[in-house]
C-alpha cells in the first residue's frame, strides 16, 4: 500500500483539509490531474530542513515556539482527527521562513478508534497523577489485556516501572518510554499487540527526540496537559452529551414509531409457536442486562430529546422577544473570504 502513489496522494489531501487555514502546518497541494499510481506530482515547497538548528536560528525562528508547535500538531492530528503522519522523522520535515510546518511524505498514516483515543487520553492523565490503579484499569476495559487479568498485580507491576520515572524534573519525562515501559509490562499480562498503537508510540518517539533537539528544555508534559485535559472534557462533558444528542435525536425520531409493531410482531410469533424460545440460564441473564441497558438508553433519549425541545423552544422564544422588542441586534453571518497562495 506504501508503494501506492495514488494512496499516498489521497493521504496527503485528507491532512490538507485537516490543516487548512492552519498557521502551524501546510501540506502541500496534490495535482491530481498529474498523478497515477506510479507517480505523485504535487505543489513545490520552499522551508528549511528542520535538521538544519543553525540555519532556523539565522533565520530567526524562536525554536521554543516551534518545539511547541511540534507537539501541538501532533496531538492535534491524534486526538482531533485520529489521523495522523506516522513517518516524521527529520526528513520529511521543513520549516518556512515564518516559522510554519511544512510536512512530506504521506505513506504511512495512522488512526485510532475513539475507544483507543479516549483509554489513550486517560492513561497518560493517569500516569501523570500516578494513578496507577487507574491506568491497570483502563488496560482492562479497553481490551488491551485479558478481561480475567488481577487488577491489583498488574497496578503493582505498572507502579513498579513507573514510579522510578518521577525521579527526574517533569521537563525529562519522556511520553515516548513511558508508552514503551507500559507496553513491556502489558505485554507480561499477555497484552495483545495492537498495530496503530506501535505506529503511534514510533511517531511519538520522533516527535519528542526533534522537540528536544530544536528546544532541549521542552516540557511535553506543560505542552500536552491542557490539550489532553480539555480534549478528554469535550469527550465526556455537556458538550458530548449534547452533541451526542443532536447526531442521534432524528434517528431515534425515525425508529420510535416502528417499536410497538415489531414488539407485537415478535410477541404474535411467540404465542402462535412460530417463534421457538430455548435459551439457557446464561442467554437469559445476557438478555436481562441487555434489557437494562436499553432501559437506560430509552431514558437517556427521552431526557435528551426533552432538553432539546426544551432549548428549541428558548430560543424560539428569544427569537419572538428579539421581533417584538427589538431589544437586541439581529445576529447576521460573517462575512465570506477567499484567500489565494503562490
């Protein structure tokens, strides 16, 4: 797939359009009128090796800000796109004489699932507040050690390789071997080797070895924090929850009216005998739990549902004191633009 041109440029234009508009990374544009599988043509760029420290400092680029930068983009890409450039080694890599990213090289990207990205997330919050027992938890409920895994041996082993690292100033922590002690330790637990996680603890190396090079005092920690903090309470906050219910209120919506005919359905088939019920002791008890589940599912929506017609119906009413009062200013789009590059 690597060896796919045609792969490499459709790569290339999804982190395009991830980055559009950004003053920290540019990616080239692909022409793909140009472009077949054997051959990627793409827009020229100009920018400094970012090997190249002394060159950056003569061109007056603050190498703390671009150390910073660095570590922002890539957990920008991580954590706000689950697409990210797993190949930036000091090669594919430039600098403008502003002081902007300029990425090459797209055939290797990776991606976690949302269920990684938040276990990911909280295990590095975890680890920061040496919550250990947390961090063995979070192993268990992401799949990534046997469920019949003992918490309490695999919270020791975890503290034990951990705890030796809070020895040093925050400054020298490295995310890259901690991830690489946690997966050593997993591993002992018969952790299963998960692909996209490899390829995000290589990128993360990198990223930490050029950070540290343009800037040898880098804090990861200081830097990623904050990220870390508000991407997780965007996740699991009202404001989750509301976006949740927003995606998910019209198919609910859609789905509520067919619910007593299938019920009626099933229920007819089972009294006329058509519908053969023989479930064991364990299939009964799974399907107790599922019930529940549901029953909360089925709260959750209606309490969602009522807060958005709840709001629908405040901000309809705004909307009629703001015609009939007058009392404040009507609210218009902003204005389009359109911006051209050479």
């Amino acid at each position: 797939d690597e060896l796919d041109l045609m792969r490499e440029a459709g790569n290339a234009s999804q982190l395009r359009r991830n980055f559009s508009g950004s003053d920290k990374l540019y990616v080239p544009e692909v022409y793909w009128d140009l472009t077949r599988r054997e051959v990627m043509v793409m827009e020229r760029i100009q920018g400094i090796p970012i090997g190249q420290t002394e060159q950056l400092r003569r061109a007056g680029i603050d190498m703390k800000t671009l150390a910073e930068a660095g570590v922002e983009i890539f957990f920008t890409q991580v954590f706000r796109d689950s697409f990210f450039h797993a190949d930036m080694h000091p090669g594919n890599i430039f600098v403008s004489n502003q002081g902007q990213y300029i990425a090459v090289d797209f055939g290797i990207m990776g991606s976690l699932n949302p269920d990684d990205l938040r276990y990911l997330a909280e295990n590095f919050l975890a680890f920061f507040k040496r919550d250990y027992r947390r961090v063995a938890q979070l192993h268990l409920d992401s799949g990534w050690i046997p469920k019949d895994t003992p918490v309490n041996e695999f919270e020791a082993a975890i503290r034990t390789v951990c705890e030796p690292i809070f020895d040093k100033p925050l400054k020298e922590i490295s995310f890259g071997q901690f991830l690489i002690r946690l997966f050593q330790v997993a591993r002992r637990f018969n952790m299963e080797v998960q692909p996209q996680l490899v390829l995000l603890q290589k990128t993360l190396l990198n990223i930490e070895g050029l950070g540290r090079q343009l800037y040898p005092d880098l804090d990861l920690w200081k830097t990623a924090k904050p990220f870390l903090e508000r991407w997780i309470a965007e996740q699991i906050g009202p404001r989750a929850l509301w976006r949740h219910l927003r995606e998910n209120v019209p198919l609910w919506a859609e789905r509520l009216p067919k619910l007593p005919n299938l019920i009626y359905e099933v229920a007819d088939k089972v009294r006329r005998g058509e519908l053969q019920l023989q479930l064991q002791a364990k299939q009964l008890q799974s399907i107790k739990e599922e019930i529940r589940a549901a029953n909360r599912r089925t709260h959750g929506a209606i309490v969602g549902s009522a807060m958005l017609i709840a709001a629908s119906l405040l901000a309809a009413f705004d909307g009629y004191q703001q015609t009939m009062w007058g009392s404040l200013p009507l609210l218009s789009p902003a204005p389009l633009r359109a911006t051209t590059r050479c």
